[in-house]
C-alpha cells in the first residue's frame, strides 16, 4: 500500500460474493455522501453472479472496480487496504449501508482531534425486512477499549482506521467471523480508540448473517478465537477468566445450533465442554433445563 502521500481523505473498502442483487444500494450509499473526498474501492471475492456487470454501470471515477479469486472477506479486506489510497480507511459490507453524514461526520470528529493515528467508530441502526429499528449498543468504555471490543461486537462499517495503522496490522486470512474482533483489538493494544456516539450507519439483518442460530457461526468464531488466544501478546494482554468466558460462550453458541437441528448428541457435547470452561456461568441453569427438556422427550425424537 503505497500511502506516503495519501491524496485521498476516505477510502472505503467494499469486498463483495454473489451480491448483484443490492450492491448498487450499498454503492450509492457512498457516492451520495454530503462529504466528497473519498474514493471506493470494491474487491469483487470471485463472484459468479452479474457483480462486475452491475458496477460496470455505475458511472463514477471514484468507485473502483478489482476482481480476485475466492479467498474470503479477510482477503478481499486486506486486498482493498493495499488499493487504498485515503488517509483514512473505512468498511463497509456489501450488505450494508450509510447514511449520507457518515463520512461528514467522520470528518469533523477526526479534524478535532486533529488527525490522529487512530481507530474511530460510530453507531449504527438495523436494517431489517426494509425497516430501520434501533441497536442496542452498550456504553463504550474508553480506559478498557479492549475488552470492550472482546465482548461488545462491532461490525466493519461503523469504524474507520488511519492508513498507517493498516500498514502495521491487517485481518487475519487465516480467521472467520470473529476477524475484525481480532484487528479492533489488536490496534486498540497499541493505538487510541474514538468512539462518535452517532447513528450513521445500516447493518443489514437476515437470514445469512453470521448472528443467525441456524448458521452454526459459533464453529469458525471458536476456532478463530483459539487462533487468537495462542498469541503471546493477547495471552499477556487479555486474562485467563475472560478467554476461558469468550470460549465457553462459543460451545454454548454451538449447542444452541445442535438444538436447533435437532442433534443431541452434539448439543450435549458442546453444553458439557461449555459447562467445563465457565462452570460459574449465569446461564448454566438455562443450560440444564437445555438438557431436561430433552431428557423429556419435549422436542421431540431426535
């Protein structure tokens, strides 16, 4: 990523997969931003679908257009923050969407702090069924911008990182669903974190999203958070009882999916290893009662 003399206030990163259907909407959310200085830079991730053929026709020098073979999001990411040429980088999911102060207020927040070298995030509102509600966010705890990360989820599209940043640490490829966790704690270790108490972005809900039981995502966040927490930095950084509470919190992610498919077996498996790495959790009793509705025959045979 050539960026000694960034020319570029914003770029924003879009990688994509099979979503000609609404990648325009989520293009024109940028280009109708009220602040201009950005550019796009999208990485196509080997789509099959009419991706390339649909951008083709959004007319605008700003958006840029790269095709790679399938490689996964971290990837595509990490391919957009090499073609970046922005001072500041920005996500955003082919998905999802912002309002047209995103960038603006980005903007302003950054130049009172006079540009630093920093991680910023703003807030964001659910896009489901075509309607807009309001997230529950928790308060952001700026002496612990860490553990805040480790336990309060925060999607691409809300942060936007200084280019230098991105020259030192980058997604991990070799991590799924839990990868932007992985980097927002690995800069927030090193680096401030600015939090922008404002709306202005859409995180799109549905049936795909890696929150939805019936995905079993719980299975690459666990194996990616046991990626992560062999790391001696985060071994020293991030204590021993909160690894072992993120661990055990994927086994029951992972038995709540058996349950929905209809797996005892494997239910009961991930419940006993979740019981083994928090045995002092607040939902152990809901965890056993898991177990007895089972044992009752409640759901039915398996």
């Amino acid at each position: 990523m050539e960026q000694n003399n960034p020319s570029i206030f914003f770029s924003v990163v879009i990688p994509t997969y099979n979503r000609a259907s609404i990648i325009t909407d989520t293009i024109q959310s940028v280009l109708q931003q009220d602040f201009k200085d950005f550019e796009i830079i999208v990485i196509d991730d080997g789509s099959k679908d009419q991706t390339q053929s649909v951008i083709a026709n959004i007319q605008d020098p700003r958006l840029h257009y790269f095709y790679q073979s399938n490689k996964e999001r971290s990837a595509a990411r990490n391919e957009g923050i090499r073609q970046a040429k922005g001072t500041y980088i920005c996500f955003l999911d082919s998905d999802d969407r912002y309002e047209t102060n995103h960038l603006s207020t980005l903007y302003h927040f950054i130049e009172k702090q006079k540009n630093e070298v920093a991680l910023f995030f703003c807030d964001h509102f659910c896009l489901q069924n075509g309607k807009l509600t309001e997230a529950v966010i928790a308060p952001f705890d700026a002496q612990n911008p860490v553990m805040y990360f480790l336990y309060h989820p925060v999607i691409p599209a809300r942060v936007c990182i200084h280019h230098s940043i991105l020259e030192k640490y980058r997604f991990d490829e070799r991590i799924v669903i839990v990868e932007d966790l992985v980097l927002w704690v690995h800069i927030a270790l090193h680096y401030p974190v600015y939090h922008i108490d404002v709306k202005t972005v859409w995180y799109h809900l549905h049936e795909s999203n890696s929150v939805n039981i019936s995905n079993n995502a719980f299975g690459p966040r666990l194996r990616g958070l046991e990626i992560f927490f062999k790391e001696k930095e985060i071994t020293k950084a991030i204590p021993s009882s909160d690894r072992r509470s993120l661990i055990g919190d994927c086994h029951f992610g992972i038995a709540r999916h058996y349950e929905f498919k209809r797996n005892f077996l494997g239910m009961l498996k991930h419940l006993i290893l979740s019981f083994v790495y928090t045995p002092k959790h607040p939902q152990n009793r809901f965890k056993l009662y898991m177990i007895y509705r089972y044992l009752l025959g409640k759901k039915g045979d398996v």
